[in-house]
C-alpha cells in the first residue's frame, strides 16, 4: 500500500486492501450516533472493529474517542457498546481514558455542560510500546507504602520516590479556533482533533517510524501529527471535500515530502 496517503474510500475498502498484522497504531473520532451528517456515509461499526483488529498488529493499540449523543432525554450509551464489541472480537480494553475539553460549548437544558469525551485505549495483546508522559512530583526520598491484603490486613513497605510520576488519564485540552490549529483551512471541517491529544497520544503508544492509521482522517490531524513526529502514516476518508480540506492543510507541513510514497 502507499503510505503518506488518504485514501479517498470507506475505511472498510483500506482496509481489505492490507495484510494481517500491518498497523502499528490507530487514532480516530469515529461519526457516532449520526451526531455529524458525513455525506451519506453508513458507519458499519461491527465491521470496522473485526477489521482493526486484523490489520493491526500483536501489541498495537487503537485509541478511539467518542462520546454518546442525547436523544428523547437520554444518553444512548453508544461508547460503552462499542467499547463491550472491541473486547468481544479480541482486543483488550487497555484504559479508559477522558479527553476533558476546557471551554466546551455552552449546552441548554437540566443537565451539566459536557465536559469530556471518552478515550478507550484498546490493544491486541499487551502493548509493545508505552512511553508515559511524565510530570514533577512534589516529594521524593523514602515513603512508606500501605497495601491492604486479601485478609484486610496493612502491610507497609519501603519505596523511593522518583522526581518524576506518570500522568493521570485525563487529559485536558482547550479547543476551538486558532487554538485545535493554527491551520486555518480546517475549520472548514466540522469536528477537529486537537493536535496536542493526537501528539500525546502517538508519542506514548508508538516509536519512530511506526506506521499509524486514522480510518476516519478527516481534516488531516493525525496524518500531520504522524508525520511531524517522524512515523509512517495512511489514512481513510470517505468524504472528496475532506480530503480536500486535509490536502491543503498539509502543503503548508511539507517536510522532505510530505506526499512522497514508499
């Protein structure tokens, strides 16, 4: 296959066209719940869980952020679905994690804002790569560490602390114009990833020169991102205008080529 690619099909078509064990990495905002009318196009979710789940590879990891739509009062639960189906055809749930946005748009109605969206981290198997993104500690030396037993008994244990801990699994974001990009052609698309998430998410999962996937490519982030990073990339785009969106966006990221194939 050509990578540094979008290819302009369903993912289901991409995706028939690669051999078993071929990603290293996927990210992708899936259209869940018909929120986002995406010309047509029929999300046949069972299928594209059975296909990532072939083409990548063992100890790879899928990111998939979604959330759940509002309909006649309700939540409808969709990612939780989605998240029981990954498991049914062989991944793993690896983590929940929450995207939180720091300035979502203000919602009506007696309910609170909307704050997050859901990050499920599935892997085929355990996952090869895992680079944390650390932070500072606030203490370090000797500390004593209490376990409690099966017997419900304290055990107390000697350990050093680090000046560096892993961050916690919600990560917090600020979106909207100028700020997910400063490229400015893709706000002509309706729903952008952060850049910051996507960088976040293939710097832990993945190591140069991985190959990552986004069957929902949309306005480019993760084709960008990939690349500015140094991993292979290729992606699925349903959508001619997308794409489009996406091609444009990325002459202004041109690196050694940034349409070169291999």
């Amino acid at each position: 296959m050509k990578l540094k690619k979008i290819y302009n099909e369903n993912c289901l078509t991409t995706m028939g066209n690669m051999p078993d064990n071929f990603i290293d990495f996927v990210i992708t905002s899936p259209p869940y719940d018909d929120i986002r009318n995406y010309n047509g196009y029929k999300f046949e979710f069972e299928k594209i869980a059975k296909e990532l789940f072939r083409v990548i590879k063992i100890g790879g990891v899928v990111i998939w952020v979604v959330a759940d739509a509002t309909i006649e009062g309700s939540e409808t639960g969709t990612s939780f679905k989605q998240a029981l189906f990954f498991k049914e055809v062989g991944f793993r749930l690896h983590d929940t994690m929450i995207y939180y946005k720091n300035n979502p748009m203000p919602q009506t109605g007696n309910r609170y804002h909307q704050h997050f969206e859901y990050m499920f981290a599935f892997s085929k198997g355990n996952p090869n790569t895992f680079n944390p993104i650390t932070e500072p500690t606030k203490y370090h030396g000797l500390a004593n560490m209490k376990n409690r037993g099966h017997n419900g008994s304290l055990d107390y244990e000697k350990i050093e602390r680090t000046t560096e801990k892993k961050v916690g699994n919600v990560f917090f974001y600020s979106v909207g114009g100028g700020i997910s990009t400063k490229d400015k052609v893709a706000y002509n698309h309706p729903a952008i990833f952060p850049e910051k998430l996507v960088a976040d998410q293939i710097n832990t999962w993945t190591n140069e020169n991985d190959l990552v996937y986004d069957p929902f490519m949309g306005s480019g982030t993760t084709a960008k991102i990939a690349h500015l990073l140094n991993r292979k990339w290729l992606g699925s785009e349903i959508s001619k205008e997308y794409v489009n969106i996406a091609e444009e966006r990325l002459k202004g990221h041109t690196i050694n080529n940034l349409f070169a194939t291999t």
